[in-house]
C-alpha cells in the first residue's frame, strides 16, 4: 500500500533558523510543453510567521500538483494565495525559450516572480521591509538551482533583494511553500492555455486538453498544420 506524503514546514523552519526574514518557495510548470509559456510559481511566507502563538500551518489539502487532479487543485486555488503571505507567477515566453535556452529562461521567469511577490510584500528598491533589511531565502524545487544563474545578467530583471538559494529535488512533495508554488503556478498556467484554446487559430492543437503538451492529438494538428506563433520552434515539434 502506497503511503501519501504530505509537504511539511520542515525546510522552511530550517532556512528561517539560518537567519531569513522570508523564505520563498518556487516550482516550475511547462517546461517540457510544446507551445505556450514556461512558468515559476513562488510563494512567500514571513519566518515571524512560523513561531509565536498561532503559528502558521500546512493548508489543507496542499500535495505535490501532479499528484492531485485539475479538479482539486482548482478547489484549493484561492485558499493557496490567500495562505501565504504573497506570491507570484512569472513566465517566459515561447520566442524567449527558443532564443535562451530553457534552463535559462526558467531562471528569468523565477526572477520575475520573485520581484513581483516581493514587491506585493511590500519589500522596497532598497531591500527594507518595515524599515528594516531583508534576507531572502528561497527553496527551488529539482537538483538545478537555475535562479542564481540568471542573476545579474543582461536580461534579468532587478529584483528588491536577491534570494539565497536551496534546491530540494521533489520539493514540492516535502515543502509546503514549493507546494504552494507548484499548484498556483500550474492553475495559472492552464487557464491561460484553456484561454488560448478558444482562439480559432489555436483551437486545432487543443491545448484545452493537452495544455501544449506533446499529446498525440496536439502533434497531429501540428503535421497538418504547421506550428502556430506559441509553438516553440526549438523544440522537436512532430
């Protein structure tokens, strides 16, 4: 008999005692789809959270995405942004894939969704958070930490405090805020695709179903009728 992990704050209390004042975690969607965006979930949690008389719990519900169905994972949407303290999806588009690399346009898509929930925080351009400096840590689901990589670079965006980086590969099995991500990055991401699939010139790769992923159905329509303008022209497409 199979037994269901449920993600903890384990890792999260860990980074708050090396000193952080936030912790995000982050979880990528789409990286292995044909058309369409890459996407990076983050959720922010504060450590003064974590401790004190009510401290802060594991949602309900909450698992790795890819182990709950759509079904659930759109129950439990609202509740995820409404449990951390901010959070954010960024993304890169197909043209940005083809012309990066997906390994680096996973690190600018983290780089955006980092600077958008801090900012939603309230962190300022000068790094303060209630007038005081802040200290970022982060927790990256898979072996790769692609953010730091992407840092400082000539299309990174500035972000109000870079974030000090750990990996956890299946992260979002064990960490509740890479959960947290994971699920509110791939809700995100399939009601843009499930949008898109409504367009008439989109509508023959049904990404309705397949989300832009390789499906059967998906890399016909692409035979037939060639790639549209969201196909990542890189990718092994038929």
């Amino acid at each position: 008999m199979s037994v269901s992990i449920v993600p903890t704050l384990d890792m999260e209390r860990a980074t708050a005692a090396s000193g952080y004042d936030v912790i995000v975690g982050f979880d990528e969607v789409g990286r292995g789809s044909l058309a369409g965006p890459v996407m990076v979930g983050a959720a922010a949690i504060r450590t003064c959270d974590l401790s004190g008389p009510s401290p802060l719990q594991v949602p309900d519900g909450v698992a790795d995405s890819k182990m709950l169905t759509e079904h659930r994972r759109e129950a439990i949407f609202e509740e995820l942004k409404s449990w951390c303290a901010s959070w954010a999806v960024g993304s890169a588009s197909n043209t940005e894939i083809d012309d990066w690399g997906i390994s680096y346009a996973l690190g600018i898509a983290a780089l955006r969704a980092l600077g958008q929930a801090e900012e939603k925080l309230g962190i300022d351009g000068d790094g303060m958070l209630d007038g005081k400096p802040v200290k970022v840590g982060a927790i990256l689901d898979g072996p790769n930490d692609y953010i730091t990589k992407a840092l400082n670079t000539f299309d990174a965006p500035d972000v109000p405090v870079p974030a000090e980086v750990s990996t956890k590969v299946k992260g979002d099995r064990y960490c509740a805020t890479v959960a947290t991500a994971a699920v509110i990055a791939k809700v995100t991401r399939d009601h843009i695709m499930i949008d898109l699939a409504k367009r008439p010139q989109y509508a023959p790769y049904e990404w309705d179903h397949n989300k832009g992923y390789g499906s059967a159905a998906h890399r016909a329509a692409i035979a037939e009728h060639g790639p549209s303008d969201l196909h990542r022209l890189s990718w092994h497409l038929v």
